[in-house]
C-alpha cells in the first residue's frame, strides 16, 4: 500500500520548511519501518499582480508601470476593450503564438528575421506576391511557414526622421487600422494578432508617440467588431524603454478592476511529494 504525503510551498520559503518537512516524513518512515520516496513535481501558475488604487490613478499608474517592469521583466499586461483585449507582451514574435503575426516590410532587419525563422516556403511565397504588387503601398498575406501563426502579414510603413510628429503618429496609427481591418474583416475567423513596435527601431520614434497611436488605434478598430479579439504589442526584452512606454499608455486605460498584469511563475522543486511504502 503507498501513502502520499504532498507539501508545497513558495520558492522564498522552500528551503527550510522543506528541510523540516523531510525530517518529519523520514520519522514517520522509520516509525512504521517503510521505504521513503521523495519525488518532485513540476507546474506553472499564473500570478496576478494587482493596481494600486490611489485618486490620482494616472500618475500612480505610470509609476507602477516603472516600479514592475523592473521587478517583474516578463510580465504580460492586459486591458479590456470592448468584447476583445489589448495585451503587452515581452518577447519574440516569432515566438508568438497567435493567429496572425504583422510584420513592417519595410524593416529590413525585422523582415529578415520573420523570413529566415519562418523558412525557405514563406521566403519563396513572399518573395513571389511582392514582385507582382506595389510593395510601398500593398498588403501581402502568407502562410505560417515554420512559425507557430496561422498567417503573416507584411504591410509597409513609410517615414522619415524629420517629419512632424501628428503626421508620424497618424502613420503609425494608419499601419495598424490598415492591418486589423484585413484581419477582422478575413474570410477566414481570426482571434488574435501580434504586432511588433512600429518606429522604434532604427526610426527612433518616441515611444510616447508610437504607444499612443498604436494602441488608440487597436482600440478603434476593436470596438467596431463583436467579436472576442486580442491585439498583442510584442516588444523585446532587452528594449526596456520601449517596454515602459507601452505599459505606460496601457496601464492609462485599464479598468480599476483589472490587475496590472500577470507573470507565468515556474514552481518546478518547489512540491515535493513524499512517497510512504509499505515493506
């Protein structure tokens, strides 16, 4: 017959309670002269970080926006709109697992890495449509290739470093109508949609501006549908500034009832199960 003792407990405590734990299960092991078998169990959870409320909500969100990002690097924030959602994620987009990826085909660098991780079959169908079309002014949809979506979408964007701002922001903003119209409106039903940050590469937008313009834009186009859709903002890890002005804007428009975010906490040695046997 086997008796299962599990205990479980946070990282920041595991140590010594484990350590108590365990010498409380091998007395009882010894105690009725049993095999002990300590084995480990491992699971993610996912962890809410709530808002701090406060009457001045806006500026206390930006701080907090500040304060977790830097406590917290991976965390995903979420925002409801609608009947669908805005999300920030820190990561890769081709990493993304979602419906559509949209890339800026006037990024060489990014379309370069979409192309080369996506594969020779995606290389070769691009390759093939932009040669037929107005790659200045035209949308080019591709299969999913070697990626984890179910399309790519290539949309061109077009600026340069000395134009105004509310003509840059309307651009920007005209980038992401363009791309979710296509998508929401797709014969086939899609649901969700990464989009990388546009202008703050080698353009070097403010991330005030390019934040503003493309979630405002989200926004729009999310309260014209009834259907459940989630708009993804992927930025890399390592563009922290990037990162902090999108949470920013988005901490601004989340509701009082929502947390601020959610970080996937991996407690893998962190549950120890132990194992009585009887001889």
């Amino acid at each position: 017959q086997i008796f299962t003792d599990i205990f479980a407990c946070p990282s920041f405590v595991l140590t010594e309670l484990l350590r108590k734990e365990q010498i409380n299960m091998k007395s009882i092991a010894q105690t009725h002269k049993t095999e002990l078998k300590p084995t480990i169990e491992s699971i993610v959870k996912e962890l809410l970080i709530p808002k701090i409320l406060n009457t001045n909500l806006s500026m206390l969100n930006i701080e907090q926006a500040q304060t977790v990002l830097h406590l917290f690097p991976t965390i995903v924030m979420n925002a409801a709109v609608h009947n669908g959602s805005i999300q920030l994620v820190a990561g890769d987009l081709t990493k993304q697992n979602v419906d559509v990826i949209v890339v800026c085909s006037t990024s060489e660098i990014l379309l370069k890495n979409i192309l080369e991780q996506a594969g020779l079959v995606v290389t070769e169908e691009y390759n093939r449509l932009s040669s037929s079309v107005d790659q200045q002014n035209s949308l080019i949809e591709t299969g999913p290739g070697n990626l984890s979506c179910k399309a790519i979408l290539f949309l061109p964007w077009m600026t340069s470093l000395n134009q105004d701002s509310k003509i840059v922001s309307t651009s920007i903003s005209e980038f992401v109508s363009k791309s979710l119209h296509h998508i929401l409106y797709h014969p086939k039903v899609y649901r969700t949609v990464a989009f990388p940050a546009i202008g703050c590469g080698l353009i070097q937008c403010p991330v005030t501006i390019a934040a503003q313009a493309m979630i405002d834009a989200a926004i729009a186009k999310l309260k014209e549908t009834m259907l459940y859709f989630t708009v993804s903002f992927v930025i890399f890890p390592n563009q922290f500034n990037v990162h902090q002005g999108f949470a920013n804007r988005l901490a601004l428009i989340q509701s009082p009832s929502e947390p601020f975010g959610s970080v996937q906490y991996s407690f893998s040695s962190r549950y120890k199960t132990m194992i009585i046997m009887n001889c």
